[in-house]
C-alpha cells in the first residue's frame, strides 16, 4: 500500500500543537512516506485545528490543487 501512495500529490495539512499526534514525530514520517508532499504549518493549532482555521485550510487546498 506504501508504495501505491508515495508517488501521489500530497497535501498535509498540520496544527502544530497537536497533543495526539506530535509534529515531531508525524512530519517526518509523512515527509519519508510522500515524495511529493506539501507541509502547511499552523503554529499553535490544535487537534481540532479545522474549525478554527477553515479559511486557511480551504486556502492550501486550493493552492495545492488548483
């Protein structure tokens, strides 16, 4: 399944104050996983980070794809 995804344009999305998940230890793995992989940081953000940030990350959705 790996090696299906790694080729994929890739988006991530990522609140940097995420206590489940830590950016830490995540972005790595995303950034060795994806070889084509946009990282959007949002310094502060937590877990729930999309209903705090819609706009920004409606924003990189369309900087990515469009």
């Amino acid at each position: 399944m790996r090696e299906q995804l790694a080729g994929k344009r890739v988006l991530a999305t990522y609140p940097m104050a995420d206590r489940a998940f830590s950016a830490k230890t995540t972005l790595p793995r995303f950034r060795d996983t994806f070889a084509d992989i946009e990282i959007v940081e949002f310094p502060g953000a937590k877990h729930f980070f999309f209903e705090d940030k819609p706009r920004e990350v409606a924003d990189a959705i369309l900087a990515r794809f469009s």
